[in-house]
C-alpha cells in the first residue's frame, strides 16, 4: 500500500492505482497518492494522502476500447467487400490487371491508415510517421534512397487520413515512373511552419531527383485529383505540381487550423 510504502522509504508516492474489494463484492478501483510528514529527529513521523476514485473513468475507457475494436473490424469487413466487389466487377469489364492492382493498392493503403489511427484510439498522429508508412513499401534497403526531415507535427485523425492517401499516391507514381523506380533516384520530403497571412501554415516539399526524366501528363490521373481536393478543397490550402524533367516536385500549403493535432 502507499503509505506503508512511504513509511518505508521515507518517498512519496504517486498514482498508485489498486482495486478495493468491498464487502457486498463489488469493487472499486482507486489511484492514491501520498507524502511523508518529516519530524524534528528527521524520521517519517507520519503520512499525508490521498484517494480518488476512478472506477467510473475505467469503465468508460474499457467501453471506448471495445467501441473502437469493433469499428475497426467492421471498417476491414466493409473495405474487403469493396475490393471483392471491385475486383469482380473490373473483371467482368474486361479491363487491365493494373487497374485492379491499383485499386487494391489504395485500399491497402487506407486500411494501414485506419489502423493507425486505431491503434492510437484516434487521437492526433505525427506527420513523419504518415510519410514513413506511405514510401515504407517502396524504399530499398538502404536508407538514402528516401529522406525525411522536418519538426514536430501532429495530424487530426481525419486529416491524417487524407494526408496518408496523398503520400500514397504520390509513392506509388514515384515508385512507376519517378525517382523510387530507380536506384539512382532519390526523394526527400520535408516539412516547416510558415508565418502565414491569416494563420500558420504547414508548408510540405517532396522532391524527386535522379530517376527517369519526367514529362508532364496529358490529363490529371486519380493522384492529381486527390492531391487538389485534399489540399485546395479540404484543406483549404494550396498545391503546385512542377514536372521538373530532372525530378518531380510537389509544394504543399496547409493552414495549420485546417489539421487540428
């Protein structure tokens, strides 16, 4: 017990938290502190402490786990519908194998996001751990390939989601056609806070260099789309695309209010 400890060592005591069986069988739990009272021969003359009762607290943190177990597992049967669905339907027109590949892909990277997020019971998650996992599946084994540097960021739940899909997207048109299908190529991606007109903003580079020469598309692909209505329509920011034929760039400006962590 606390004060049986702090009689003992002479230390105080903090959060010690214990279940207090009562008489008619239920139970309480409780978190005590406690502090030695020092008397004039220097010996611990006594023990001041305290007790709270947090047994309602538990139990609601028991019922928040268990509700987030299972909208996680309902989200993963509601995503592996999906793909069964799509994955017969792009069969049934006939259409390339990529096209379902890439579809799966996205999804994948969607249901990483999630669980993240779960994992984390859906509080804010640090932005160098959603550009880590977006290029994870790409990078090879040797580090210098990708590099990624930038201060301290937490990312909303839902913010962090679109985000993770943006960096998905732009992985895996570096892993096709840029700088991460090369062994030469290399990316970096980082990150600052800027002093904005209105409120600070998030100001994102990725930087693509040493792969094949890269040409400016005939039309916008999914990736492209996803990256405007991410930042410009979500956001509320702005995005510009530079088909730099030595690397693709892409510049991100995100008010910080816009990804509340």
């Amino acid at each position: 017990m606390p004060a049986a400890d702090v009689i003992s060592t002479g230390k105080p005591v903090r959060d010690h938290e214990f279940i207090l069986h009562r008489a008619d069988g239920s139970s309480v739990a409780l978190l005590a502190s406690a502090d030695p009272v020092i008397g004039p021969d220097g010996a611990v003359a006594g023990v001041i402490g305290s007790l709270q009762d947090v047994t309602d607290l538990r139990r609601s943190a028991f019922q928040q786990k268990a509700l987030l177990n299972e909208l996680n597992h309902r989200v993963k049967n509601t995503l592996a519908t999906v793909q069964l669905l799509a994955a017969q339907t792009i069969r049934k027109c006939g259409l390339p194998k990529d096209v379902q590949d890439d579809f799966e892909a996205r999804l994948i990277a969607l249901s990483h996001a999630h669980d993240h997020l779960t994992r984390g019971r859906w509080e804010p998650v640090d932005l160098h751990s959603i550009v880590e996992k977006a290029v994870e599946p790409y990078r090879e084994s040797t580090t210098e390939m990708v590099r990624i540097c930038g201060e301290q960021i937490k990312v909303g739940a839902q913010a962090s989601l679109t985000l993770a899909m943006i960096f998905h997207e732009l992985a895996n048109n570096a892993a096709k056609f840029g700088a991460l299908s090369s062994e030469q190529g290399r990316l970096a991606v980082s990150w600052q806070v800027a002093n904005g007109v209105c409120a600070p903003t998030l100001v994102i580079n990725w930087e693509e260099s040493g792969g094949p020469p890269v040409q400016e598309p005939d039309r916008l692909g999914f990736g492209s789309r996803l990256l405007q209505h991410g930042i410009t329509r979500q956001f509320k920011g702005f995005t510009r695309l530079d088909y730099d034929p030595s690397g693709l760039r892409c510049r991100m400006e995100i008010p910080l209010p816009s990804i509340p962590g």
